[in-house]
C-alpha cells in the first residue's frame, strides 16, 4: 500500500513543484535561445541587396508570343576585334536546334542545381553614356555585380550583341536574352562545379548527357567522331550554350580570334548562339521573332518563359528598374 501523504507537509511538497518549474523554464528558455541563435545563422540578413542574389529560373506568367522580355542594349562602347565571325556566311537554317535533343530542359544538362551568383554592385552599371563604361570589358566589370552575372560571361553575351548590331542590326538581339539562355544552359559555364577561365573556358568541359533515344530523350547518333563532345556512338550538347555539333557545325564561328570555332569557348558559344537565334531574319524585338527564336533553341513553352523571365529581370536591373 502506498505510503500516505503525511499532513504537516504540504510546504515541501510546493516547494518541490516549484522548483519543478523552475527547471522547465530554465530549459525552454535555454531553447528558445537556441531557436534564435540556428535563425540568425541560417537566415539571410536584413540588409542583403535583392541585386546580389541570383534570379529565379521560375517559368513567367506570359503567354508565347504575346510580349517580349524589357529591351536593353549596350549603349556605345568600344568592343574587341572579332575576326572570323562569319557572318557573311550562310546560317543553315535547315532545322531547329531544340525540343528533347539535349539542349536543355529535359535532359538534365541544364543547371538548374546550380546556385545563382551572390554579387552586389552600382544601378548605373548598364549606362554606356556620360561617364559611362568605354570599353566592353568595362561595361561588363560594372553590370556583373548588378545583374548576377559573371563578368567574363557577360562581356561574352555583350560582345555577340555588337558584333550582331554591326552585321544584323534587323535582328535586334540583347545580350540580356543570351544571358537568360546562358544561365539556364550551364550557370554561365560552371554547371556542375565548372569554372570559366579568364580564356572563356570551363574546367572541366561542360558535355551533356548521351543522346541516345532513352527517356525524353532524342536519339541522335554520332555526327562528329566525337571530336566536340567525346562520344563516337551519339551525339551530346556541348559548353556553356549547349550546343549539339551537328548545329554547331551549321552556326559555330569563332569570336575569340584564336583561330578556331570552339562550343566550349565562351565568346564562340555566345555568338554562335546569337547567330542561330537571328537565323530565318528574325526580329528579336518583335514578340512572334523573340518566341519563334528561344523556342527553335528549346521547343519548350516552359523554357522560354524561363529565359523570358531571365531575360527580363536582367535588362531591369541593369536600367535600374
């Protein structure tokens, strides 16, 4: 039987429900301190600029061809030689580039596990007047900070956009579209832990997936004896634009002036791509040219709202918009 409560203690025994209590509280707040302390380690700070975090690679509400992403252009600055850029040549404008090929959405090639660019910078940056950058390598060390991009990426993008306002000016290509391409494509050419080299590089290569016809895949068999992507069986997208070689070898220039058309090259890649999307006289700044040429890269309604909404945020950041 158990023992009864004695009368006469009835102090004790509040005592001890106190000092119950007390070590209750003593541990909750112990967590709650502990609750703060992960918050303030895991969250980002309250003064972080929105221009240092990456854009999100989220779909735009837009409908296709019904509107084309905020314009923005370079304004006037002195860009670098680019001999051998072809384009005088014929585009080969015999197929689209696209679909499930292994250009981008489907085959898993394009980076979208890879994490944006954490800068910051000036809301003039895009401004190729007044004081205003001079050179292209200017204009692209000022914008990078503001739009996310790296500056070795951007002067590639920028660069396609004068060679192409000098040699295709109907088309009316921005850099801003080629960087929402570039960065769904390859994060500017470091998908998948690459670094893009001062030479406009990634170490290592970037090359896709086998296309090989498995699922949501297109079968493409071998057009290059592998000298571009390595694979003497099928075809694999390539560098940092994802380019197939078959259409490589139909719009692959080079815009470094090392002699060579190179799809690992960044510069080569940015141009070629520029090329490809004017292909057909397109104009880009025209809602039907801009969704006509996005999509014959990626048949895909959710990837070129992707890059619309790429494009876009990165023209408004660089206006300062």
């Amino acid at each position: 039987m158990p023992e009864q409560q004695r009368p006469g203690l009835p102090g004790a025994s509040a005592r001890a429900v106190a000092a119950r209590l007390l070590v209750v509280a003593v541990v909750l707040a112990v967590g709650a301190a502990g609750v703060w302390l992960v918050g303030r380690t895991v969250s980002p700070g309250t003064g972080s600029s929105s221009a240092t975090l990456a854009l999100p690679l989220e779909p735009a509400p837009v409908e296709p061809g019904a509107a084309v992403p905020a314009p923005d252009s370079i304004g006037d600055v002195e860009a670098p030689a680019t001999p051998g850029h072809g384009e005088d040549g014929g585009d080969g404008d015999d197929g689209a580039e696209g679909g499930d090929d292994g250009k981008g959405g489907d085959d898993g090639r394009s980076g979208r596990d890879s994490s944006g660019d954490d800068s910051s910078g000036s809301p003039d940056a895009g401004d190729g007047g007044g004081s205003g950058p001079r050179t292209l390598g200017q204009w692209a060390d000022r914008l990078a900070d503001v739009v996310g991009v790296p500056s070795r990426a951007l002067a590639a993008y920028g660069n396609a956009e004068l060679v192409l306002r000098a040699h295709r000016p109907e088309c009316n290509l921005s850099w801003a579209t080629l960087a929402g391409i570039g960065r769904i494509e390859s994060d500017h050419g470091r998908y998948g832990g690459s670094v893009l080299g001062v030479d406009g590089r990634p170490a290592p290569p970037i090359i896709g997936i086998a296309l090989d016809g498995s699922e949501g895949v297109r079968a493409i068999p071998d057009t290059d004896g592998g000298s571009l992507d390595g694979d003497t069986e099928h075809d694999r997208a390539v560098g940092p634009m994802q380019f197939i070689p078959g259409t490589w070898s139909r719009f692959g220039v080079d815009a470094s002036g090392d002699g060579r058309a190179d799809p690992q090259q960044i510069d080569d890649a940015a141009l070629s791509a520029g090329r490809y999307l004017c292909s057909g006289g397109r104009d880009l700044a025209s809602a039907e040219g801009w969704w006509d040429g996005v999509l014959a890269y990626n048949n895909s309604a959710e990837y070129g709202r992707t890059v619309f909404g790429l494009a876009d945020g990165y023209a408004k950041r660089a206006r300062g918009l």
